[in-house]
C-alpha cells in the first residue's frame, strides 16, 4: 500500500516529536527561533566551500541568524561543516541539515553506509533531509570524485535506491528525504512506486533558468523546490560555461536592485523567495552571509514577477551529463547534449 503525502508527513512528525518534542507544520518556514519543523527558506550552501574556511562560516552562519544547512558527501568538506555545526553551539533540533547520497552509493547496502559515513562527518545523530543527488548510478569503488571516468551501474534502479532511502526515515536516521537534479518525467517514475514520496526537489534554478512551469509542478504534486545555484553564474566554476555575463552585472539586475534600495544578490534571492522556491546561496565571507538575509525583506508585485519571467535565458551551468555519458534534463530547458544520443544513456 502506497503513502500518500499526508502519510510521509506523519513519518517525519513521528521522527520530529521524538527529537525535539514538537509538532510538524505545513509550508516552508522563515528564520526563526525554536525548533525547525519545515525547511527554512533561507540556507547557506556548501558545495565547493574551501575546507579551511566553510567550518567559521558554517558557525557564523548559525551564530548569525541562520538555521539552515546544505551539505552532501561529495562536497568533500562535511567533517568541517560538522566542526562548524559544533562550534556554533545551538541545538541539533534549532538546526535544518541537509545531505545528500552520492552516485556510487545507490546500491542499497552502499545507501546505509553513506548516511552513516555523513552523520559521523557531521557530528550527528539525525538529517532533517537525505537527498538522491544524481539520477545516476556508478559502480560502486570503480569511479573517481577527481574527474575520472565513472563507469554507469545500468542494474540499479532509481527506485532500488529509493526503497532503501525509505527505509532510513524508518530507522530515524533521517526526517525526510527527496531528490536533486531529476527531469520531470524521472520523479514520475518514481512518484509511481515510492511508498514515502519525495518531501523535497532540489536542482538548478535562477533567473537565468527560471523553468517556472516546472517549479509550479512541483507545488501541484506536493514536493518543495530547492534552488542551488540561485545567484546563477556567481560561482566562479561556472566561468566560461556558457557566454552569458555574471548575474550581479546584469544591468537588469543593477536597475532592479537599486530601484529596492538593496543588492543585486538580495534583489536576486528575493525573487526566488518570491517565487516560493528555498534559495541556498553558498559563501564563505561573513559580509555576504549576513547580507544575503537580507533577502527575507525583498518583495515582488506580479507585474515585476513577470517583467522577469520575460528575461529568461534558459541557461543552465550545472550539467555534467556529457562526461557520464548520459542525457540529462531531457524534458527541461537546456538539457545535455550529446554527439550521438542513440548509443548513449538517456535519463
């Protein structure tokens, strides 16, 4: 028998009376004192966070008015995020800690390691959200997080690994879990057999990406997106990716924020908020991690919600679907492309 929403809901209310005495409510929750029971709408993300520095930023964030936390394993830095967590003294439940499960572990034994592995990096007992980060599967042991040549694990299923992340809400090892980086018609397909339906979707959205159709989807079906990369081309790995100018140069972007007598970056994150999308801008610079707050207090009227909506590029900067060999995104905007579709994967 399928778990409908409601049902997952009551797995991570069961898991959240446990850990922090509380109650579950519906929607995505600001910054605030006390316990968290829905994911806050503000993170600070870690991906290529320098090791020597996301541990004080990690601190100063959550010593400074966040409560949020995006980690993964891959990221390489969760034993210092974990220091971080740890120094900044709040309580676990006052915290929302994301992770997520790396390709090479989707075979199901590889699943419960992987967690494991995390909650010791990051010094706890608990993830309030366990992500499937690809829609991909490697061999176990026989790929490189160094640019090597993963080989494809073609045996493991989506939903495999699903069944298995499943079974870490029922171990209590998780609140929730979901899924990042899936094109439409792969949350479908798991949507179909999943017996606790994905809580949350994280994946590529910004300006410059807006994919506004398929975020509304989401709120339809009853899963919240989470926008990495919201600052766009910010991130210095995306340089040269695609000609598009930085977003925090964007004379689009310059008239808009002067015009809210805030920053380009709060002006840009106010609009995902907006939009009802969790934004998780990632630095490790005190000034940018108290500013981009200041988000919270940017507002949107539809006629600038649709101004903007004109100036989409439909640019994605994340895509590493060429190197595995597989077409990713095949149902979005600005999907992989391949020099020959018909011999290789398509996801």
């Amino acid at each position: 028998m399928k778990l409908d929403i409601l049902t997952s809901t009551a797995l991570g209310l069961y898991f959240s009376t446990a850990v922090a005495g509380t109650h579950l409510q519906d929607g995505v929750a600001g910054q605030s004192s006390g316990p968290v029971k829905e994911i806050p709408a503000i993170g600070l993300g870690t991906w290529l966070s320098d090791k020597e520095k996301v541990a004080d930023a990690v601190e100063y964030a959550l010593t400074n008015g966040y409560n949020h936390i995006d980690a993964a394993l891959i990221y390489g830095n969760e034993k210092q995020v974990g220091k971080g967590i740890a120094s900044s003294k709040v309580a676990r439940h006052d915290i929302w800690i994301t992770s997520k499960l790396w390709n090479e572990h989707h075979r199901p034994y590889k699943v419960h390691e992987a967690i494991r592995a995390t909650l010791s990096d990051l010094g706890v007992d608990y993830l309030d959200l366990y992500l499937m980060h690809w829609p991909v599967a490697f061999v176990p042991d026989d790929s490189s997080s160094s640019g090597g040549t993963e080989k494809i694990d073609k045996h493991t299923s989506i939903l495999q690994t699903w069944r298995a992340m499943e079974e870490l809400v029922r171990l209590g090892l998780t609140r929730h879990i979901g899924i990042s980086n899936f094109a439409r018609a792969d949350v479908e397909r798991l949507l179909r057999d999943a017996e606790i339906r994905p809580y949350a979707h994280e994946f590529e959205t910004h300006p410059y990406l807006q994919q506004q159709d398929f975020v509304d989807w989401h709120e339809d079906i009853g899963v919240k997106v989470i926008a990495y990369s919201p600052l766009a081309n910010t991130n210095p790995t995306y340089d040269g990716h695609k000609p598009v100018a930085p977003i925090l140069d964007d004379l689009f972007w310059v008239k808009i924020a002067d015009e809210k007598d805030c920053s380009v970056a709060q002006a840009v994150l106010g609009w995902g908020l907006e939009r009802g999308t969790v934004v998780i801008p990632k630095s490790v610079h005190k000034d940018y991690i108290k500013q981009n707050l200041g988000a919270l207090e940017v507002e949107f009227g539809k006629k600038e919600m649709k101004k903007i909506a004109m100036a989409d590029k439909k640019t994605r900067f994340n895509d590493p679907g060429k190197g595995w060999g597989i077409k990713l995104f095949r149902d979005l905007d600005d999907p992989t492309e391949l020099e020959d579709d018909d011999d290789l994967s398509e996801l």
